[in-house]
C-alpha cells in the first residue's frame, strides 16, 4: 500500500444472536472488563429507531455489534468458559519439571 492512502474497511452490523465464537473472542478481547458508556456507538436505523452498538475492527472489516443484556452476559460466559479451558490445558510448573526428569 502506497504512503498516504487509507484503507476502507467493510462496515457489518451484527445482532447478538448471531455471533460466533471468533466474534465474542473478539469483543473479549477488546474489552476484558466490559463495555462502557464511552464505548458505545449509537445511530438511528430505517425504522427511526436507536440502536447502540459496540464497535470490533479486524483487518479488513468493522464490525458493530448490537448492545443487550444478553450480549454481556454471553462475553462473560465466554470469557469465563475460555478460561476454564486455559487452565485444562496449561501444564503447572510442578507438572513440567516431574516431565523433564523421566
């Protein structure tokens, strides 16, 4: 890409129950503490509606992702399953010397 030029990202809205688990890892990402005021992005649909979002960028594409209730509770259901899994799979110091000896 050449100096000076800008690169134009795809815009997706995405409604809650449609994120996948790349999207809630993500948003997870971004914010590991949750969401605040300052976060939120708001704008009116075609239905003259208010609609408040958080946005997440990705390389190529930004996405807003429609705030709820349930929307918070699934990143930390997600977070707190994420690190469940983590802490299945990562070996204790204990564990790795006791490996290395035998």
């Amino acid at each position: 890409m050449k100096k000076g030029q800008t690169t134009v990202l795809k815009r997706v809205i995405v409604d809650f129950k449609k994120l996948d688990n790349n999207m809630l890892n993500l948003l997870v990402e971004k914010f590991p503490d949750g969401y605040d005021d300052d976060d939120i992005v708001t704008y009116r649909n075609a239905n003259n509606e208010v609609v408040e979002c958080v946005e997440v960028r990705t390389e190529d594409t930004a996405y807003l992702i429609k705030v709820s209730k349930r929307l918070v509770m699934a990143m930390e259901e997600f977070d707190d399953s994420d690190n469940d899994d983590a802490e299945d799979t990562n070996l204790g110091a204990d564990e790795l010397e006791s490996t290395e000896e035998e």
